[in-house]
C-alpha cells in the first residue's frame, strides 16, 4: 500500500502537469479521477476508469442537453438529476457510474453559466476526466503493476490447499471420530472463494487489455466452489455416521483415494500459484484409486456384508464413498483445465 501511495502521489502530479501544459482551467478534475481511478491492482483501475468514464459522458450529455433547452433553476437541476440518474441505473449497476454522472451533471449546471459555449465547457469537463483516467491507467502498468490475476491465483492456490487439508480433517472424522471446529474453517474457506469472485472481475479487465487469457481463473474458481460444496458435504455425513461401523470395512480403499485426492490438490496448488514453472505432472493415480474402490464395494456386496449393518450407516457410507469419487471427477477436471 505504500508503493500505491507513492504512485498515486506521482500520477496525481503528473496529471497536474499535463493539465496546466494544455491550459485546462478546471484541471483539478483530471487530478481527482487520477487518484479515484488508481487502485491497489492493474485490473482495479481498469474498472474504475470505465465507470468513470461511461458515468461523466452520461453526466455531461444531460448536462448540455439541459442547458441548451432550458435555463438554468433549482427544479430544473432537481429534475436533471432524477434523469440523469435514471439513466446510469439504466445504463448499468455500478454505483461509481451512478455517482459520476450525477457529479458531472451537477458540476456543467452550477458552474457553466456565464462560461462561453456550454457544448465546449462540456466537452472540456469530459477531456479532462479522459487525462486523468489515462495517466491513472499508465501508471497502473507501467509502475510497479500489482495485477489481480497473481493476487487471484494466490488465492486460489491457498484455497486449494485448505480445502485438501479440510478433506483429511473430514476423512479422519468419518473414519476414527475425530472432532472438527467445522464453523470457523467453513468461514474462513467461504470468505476467501468470495474475495475471489471479486478479484475475479478485475482480473478478467487486466486480461482484455493484455490480450491475454482469463478463462482459467473462472474454471478453476467454480470448480474450487463445487470441491468447497463437496467437502463440507463430507463433513456432515462423517458427523452423524458412527466411526464404528461399515466404513471400517472400506477404511483402506477410503483412505487411499482420499491420501490421493489431498496429494493432487496440492500438486494443482503449485501449479495454480503465480510464478509457478511449468512442469509435468505425474500421472494421476485417481483412476486408480476410484477403481480400486469400485472393485471393492463389488466384494462386499457379493458377500452381502451390509446386512451386518444398521440400513442409515450403510446409506451414509455409499453417500460418503459417491462423494468422493465426485470430488476425484472434479479434479482430474480442474487438471484438465489448468
């Protein structure tokens, strides 16, 4: 944060600069959108200058609409205002957008009158937000970059390795009854998927303008939130399953695809991590491991060993086991993808 202190302080001053080079009388304004628009991360600043943008035109259009059809009076601005906001709703959700073409309306009617032209003090209004957003955007860039796409892998790659360790958690729970603190990692885990989805969206403007990809980070955000979903539906049957019971039957073939499906999440961690080398992976034993399963869940029907138990724990069982082979589906997929 003191590195984006020190390069809003540096584009702020620079669009100062500019402004006073090309004699704009009101560069202030390109000087405020310069510090709104820089934020933390590439893909930030990409965003806020497009709402910035789309909300001043709108705001400046009404504006000189208004003052080349009306003079200007308090019901003239209150009814200008309720239009212009109307249409930024309209026009889109974001409420920088709303707020910009409300400013930028309210600024052309209380400060133009007695200013020449009210299309060139409009258009004035709208070259001065196009420098300061553009400053704002190259600095970005070009000054030490922070991108949301590396603060986004990062995250996914921690998610990656949470939910594996949350998967052995489940598994010892399921198979020996150990205790789990299931609320407070449930938070955590879901806290992170949502900071995620936010950095998301910025990391896809970083890669429209770097022409670059920005798929995977869907790919692998969605499959993370399925794996979350699988996990923690894991957790409730291993909570109300007695230790004790079928799955005793099933603790090696269990405990290896599950030793298997911990081991490939933190293998697609390293991989999914920003500065990762590009390495070959080792051969996925999931198949393996699924069919192993399968084979035995085979024997144990032919020697009808469920009738020993309570029908509810065999149930619980087979639900456990179907679970887990969806979550080793899911990564071999996520592997694919990445």
């Amino acid at each position: 944060m003191l590195w984006h202190a020190a390069r809003t302080a540096l584009a702020a001053t620079a669009t100062l600069l500019l402004t006073q080079l090309l004699g704009l009388p009101y560069g202030y304004w390109a000087v405020i959108s310069t510090i709104i628009v820089m934020q933390s991360s590439l893909g930030g600043s990409i965003l806020a200058g497009v709402r910035r943008v789309v909300g001043t035109t709108l705001g400046a259009f009404v504006g000189i609409l208004v003052l080349l059809l009306l003079s200007p009076s308090w019901w003239v601005m209150g009814l200008s205002i309720f239009l212009t906001l109307a249409l930024a709703t309209l026009a889109t959700r974001a409420q920088e957008t709303f707020r910009m073409a409300g400013v930028t309306l309210v600024v052309i009617l209380l400060v133009w009158p007695g200013h020449g032209s009210v299309l060139w003090f409009g258009l004035e209004r709208c070259m001065e937000i196009l420098i300061g957003v553009g400053v704002a955007l190259l600095f970005s860039l070009l000054m030490w970059p922070n991108r949301a796409g590396n603060r986004l892998r990062q995250e996914l790659a921690e998610e990656t390795r949470g939910l594996a360790n949350w998967l052995q958690v489940a598994v010892r729970r399921f198979l020996s009854g150990d205790e789990d603190d299931e609320h407070s990692r449930v938070d955590l885990l879901a806290d992170r998927l949502r900071s995620s989805r936010e950095l998301h969206e910025l990391a896809v403007q970083e890669a429209i303008l770097m022409r670059g990809g920005g798929a995977e980070y869907l790919i692998a955000l969605g499959t993370l939130e399925r794996i979350f979903g699988l996990i923690r539906g894991l957790n409730r049957i291993a909570a109300v399953t007695p230790s004790d019971g079928y799955q005793q039957r099933l603790e090696g073939e269990i405990t290896s695809l599950a030793t298997e499906c911990v081991a490939f999440m933190n293998t697609l961690a390293d991989r999914i991590q920003p500065g990762a080398q590009t390495q070959h992976a080792r051969p996925s034993r999931l198949p393996v491991a699924v069919e192993t399963m399968e084979d035995r869940l085979h024997e144990l029907r032919d020697e009808r060993a469920t009738a020993d138990y309570p029908l509810m724990d065999v149930a619980n069982v087979f639900a456990f086991v179907q679970t887990l082979k969806s979550l080793a589906v899911e990564l071999e997929w996520l592997s694919l993808k990445w």
